[in-house]
C-alpha cells in the first residue's frame, strides 16, 4: 500500500474512532459500559476508538446497536448517512 493510502487509511480508522468515543461519552458510558452493552472485550473497544485496529464490519455494527446509534454514522459520520 502506497504511504499516502496507508495515511489515508489510518485517519479513517481514527476517525471512526472517535465517531464511536464522542457517541460513547454522550451516554456518560466508560468503556466498561459499552464492553457490557456489545459483549466486545474493553481492550479492542480501546484499539478501536485510538484508530490503532481495523475492525470488522459486524464489530462495529455490534458497537452500533450497542449504542443504539445508525451504523452508517460510525462508519462515515453524521454529515454523509
């Protein structure tokens, strides 16, 4: 992968990230909190929302309904769904 489409890459996965955080934090849920909510271990919830993992379509759509929010605004935010 070219480095400008790695770049590209890493800032949508952190991007996507702190869709999920801000929409987290909105509920006043810790990690625990969303941990219990999707059944996803609190260390991946951690990776994923610092952009550090690419995560599966079913993990973030698990991380979705878990926050009752529409998976497109995770995955492209509130302004494209």
């Amino acid at each position: 992968m070219p480095p400008e489409d790695a770049a590209e890459e890493q800032r949508r996965r952190q991007a996507m990230g702190a869709r999920i955080r801000s929409n987290r934090e909105s509920l006043q849920w810790s990690l625990r909190d969303l941990e219990q909510r999707s059944g996803i271990d609190k260390k991946v919830l951690q990776e994923i929302e610092s952009g550090s993992v690419d995560a599966r379509t079913g993990t973030i759509a698990r991380i979705a309904r878990a926050l009752g929010c529409d998976l497109r605004i995770i995955l492209v935010g509130a302004d494209e769904a």
